[in-house]
C-alpha cells in the first residue's frame, strides 16, 4: 500500500472506531502497540516502523492532534476531509 487511507466503523450512524493506514508493505503485520493522547494507539512492525494509528474515540480527536501525531512518526499531515468521516453522523 502506497498511500495512507482511513477506515471507519459505524454502529447506528456514528463512528465507533476508525483506523488510519499508513504506507506499508503487503503483509506487514504488527508486532507492537503504543497508546497515545486522545484515544489512539499506533501500531508498529517488526523493524519499529508505524503502520497504522487505532482511532478508539473518534469523536474526541481533532485535526491539530492528528497531525501532531503524523508530524512526530515523519508522515505528510492531512486535511479536514480527510478525517471528515470521524465527524459525519
């Protein structure tokens, strides 16, 4: 996978639980979890390298929070549509 991309879990309408992929190789599995501020956990692969961030509170996470996330594991930040689905029910 080359691009990060977003998937959301919805029960009744609203999200419950999101989870933002990051550029990984097919396969890559993770070996190791770390929680952060806000209700996220980031994933890691055998090599320590971010594969992926769990959105456990997807109400509760802003757009400034998340890029300081992706700024800190040297990703690209996003924008506001791109989390637009945590935020559409």
């Amino acid at each position: 996978m080359k691009e990060a991309y977003l998937e959301v879990t919805f029960r009744r309408g609203r999200a419950i639980a999101a989870y933002y992929y990051l550029p990984r190789r097919p396969g890559e599995k993770s070996t190791k979890t770390r929680r952060i501020e806000g209700g996220m956990l980031i994933d890691y692969n055998r090599d320590e390298k971010p594969i992926g961030i769990e959105i456990t509170a997807p109400s509760q996470v802003t757009l400034a929070a998340f890029n300081r996330i992706l700024e800190q594991l040297g990703q690209d930040p996003i924008g506001h549509a791109d989390l637009a689905p945590l935020h559409a029910a």
